[in-house]
C-alpha cells in the first residue's frame, strides 16, 4: 500500500521568487565628496575660490570699464558708485584692474601647478620605482636644490630672464616641484611592494606601464592634496616676484604689481583703498584654497571615518 501524497496547499503562490537584494555601492568620489562636506571650512574655502575663478571668468563683463583705460582726472578717487574701488594714482579703476589680475594670477598658479606637479611626479615616481643608485642620486639632487632658500633662487633667475608671464611660470615650476617628488617617492616605495605590483611584474608589463596604471593611481590622494596647497603657495610667488619687479609688468594687471604701486607710505596712509584691494584679493584666495587642502586631505586619508 503506497503512501498518500503530500497536500500541497494551493492557496499559497508556491512559485516564491526571492527578494532582489540591492547592493549600494558608493564610489570613492562619492566617499570623499561626503567627507569633504562635513569640513565647513572647506566648504566654504571652495565657495569663495569658486566666485573668484568665476569673477577672473566674466571679468570683461562685470568689471566697470577695461583695464588699460587712464583718467589722470579721475586719480586717487575714493571708492563711490562709479568706482567702487576707487581708483589709482593714473587713475584707472582698482576694481577694473583687480578682477583682470585675478585671471592673470590664477592663470599662473593654474599653469604653474600643473607644470610643478607633473615634474615632481614622474620624477618621484622614477626614483621610488627603481630605487637603488637611482633613488640614491636623484634624492641628493632634490636634497641639493631644498638646501637653498627657495625665493632667493626664484630672484636670481628672474633677475636674468626678461619679465613675463611666461618667464614667471617658468621660474616658479623649476623650483617648486621638489616636496611633491618626494612625497611621490615615499608613496611608491610603499605601494611597489604590495601583491598586486608582483602580479602585474609576472605577467610581464613593462615598468612604464606598471608606474602609470598600477602605481600612480593608488599614490593619487597626496599628489592631489599636495596640487591643491601649490596653488596657494604659487599665488604668493607670482604677488611677491611682481611686487618686487620680478614677474608680471605693468600696464598687464595682477595683484602682485599692483601692490607695487601702492607701496610708498603716502599711498598707504592717504588712498589705503589702493592696496587694500588687491592685497585683500590675495589674502582671501589663499586662505580658500588652504582650506580646500586641507579638507581634500581629511576627506582622502582612508583612516578617516565615514
């Protein structure tokens, strides 16, 4: 006698599919943008940097007349509605003259990083790479070139080239890509030895391509802090190297070589608008973008919480 049949109750669905499970994946972009929000200060850093690059931008537009235009009628005019800068000893409009320096200034920072940065990281990234006599040599060039004061060599070698934009940016990335090299290097010396180096060894890349894809990649975190803080620092340069007669030449604005022509003290203490201004411009972009840094540095350093 067999068995009876298992009742099968068929007022249940017996087709049950399984609950689709979603896997919330966060990008490291993601991960660093939500940190990075929580720093206030570099929040606000990146606001107020935002609004310069966009005033350096739209400068022919918003700005009140144009940069090389001159009313020595109109000189040493306190700040009012048609000047709301006032204006300077040749009597062009210091707010004109301001937001047409912001573009040359931060071009030169921009330009000059990027040239600094790419230096210093393939630089540092050969020499950590390959290490031995190598690393050994190249560190004591870098040791050699951090021994001098760096804006001493900055004046000495623009004191022999002709004062330009160019030149400026020239002079500065010679000598501002030593700290990032050897940052680079420490990265690499570090990263080189991990399994997934070995891995790309045995199968038989070639070292250009395991520096580029393999390496470089997971050393980007300091590199893009360390591009960020260039900025500011690049700044400062370009405004003492024009303040000095150095960089950039007049009638070509820029916040450094206007704090030229408001340094002798009866500007200072009679018409102070004149180098408040631009001097204020400098301070303020500074301060930004050294917050930006140091909230990409918090938001990049992977001990950091969530």
């Amino acid at each position: 006698m067999g068995l009876p049949n298992p009742v099968v109750n068929q007022s249940k669905n017996v087709n049950i599919r399984p609950q689709e499970t979603e896997l919330r994946y966060e990008s490291k972009l993601a991960v660093t943008w939500k940190r990075f929000k929580k720093n206030k200060l570099a929040v606000t850093g990146l606001i107020v940097f935002t609004l310069i690059v966009l005033i350096a931008i739209l400068a022919p537009w918003i700005s009140p007349s144009k940069p090389d235009v001159y009313d020595i009628l109109d000189s040493n005019l306190k700040p009012s509605a048609k000047h709301p800068f006032g204006t300077d000893s040749m009597g062009g409009d210091i707010m004109t003259r301001v937001f047409y320096g912001s573009r040359v200034s931060l071009t030169v920072a921009m330009l000059t990083m990027l040239c600094s940065v790419t230096i210093g990281v393939i630089y540092g990234s050969i020499s950590g790479f390959f290490g031995g006599i190598i690393d050994n040599i190249m560190m004591r060039i870098v040791d050699a070139i951090q021994s001098i004061p760096t804006f001493f060599l900055l004046l000495i070698v623009a004191s022999l080239m002709v004062p330009t934009m160019w030149s400026t940016i020239f002079v500065i990335s010679i000598f501002g890509w030593t700290g990032l090299a050897r940052i680079v290097r420490g990265e690499i010396l570090s990263i080189k030895r991990r399994d997934f180096i070995e891995a790309a060894r045995a199968t038989g890349e070639k070292n250009k391509s395991i520096i580029f894809f393999h390496v470089l990649p997971n050393a980007i975190a300091p590199i893009v802090v360390i591009a960020t803080l260039d900025i500011a620092s690049v700044i400062l340069s370009e405004a003492a190297l024009s303040f000095l007669g150095l960089g950039i030449q007049p009638p070509t604005p820029s916040w450094g070589n206007m704090l030229t022509s408001a340094q002798d003290l009866t500007t200072v203490l009679d018409y102070p608008w004149a180098p408040i201004f631009p001097g204020m411009f400098i301070i303020v972009t500074v301060m930004a973008v050294n917050f930006i840094g140091d909230g990409l540095r918090d938001a990049l350093d992977p001990r950091m919480k969530q």
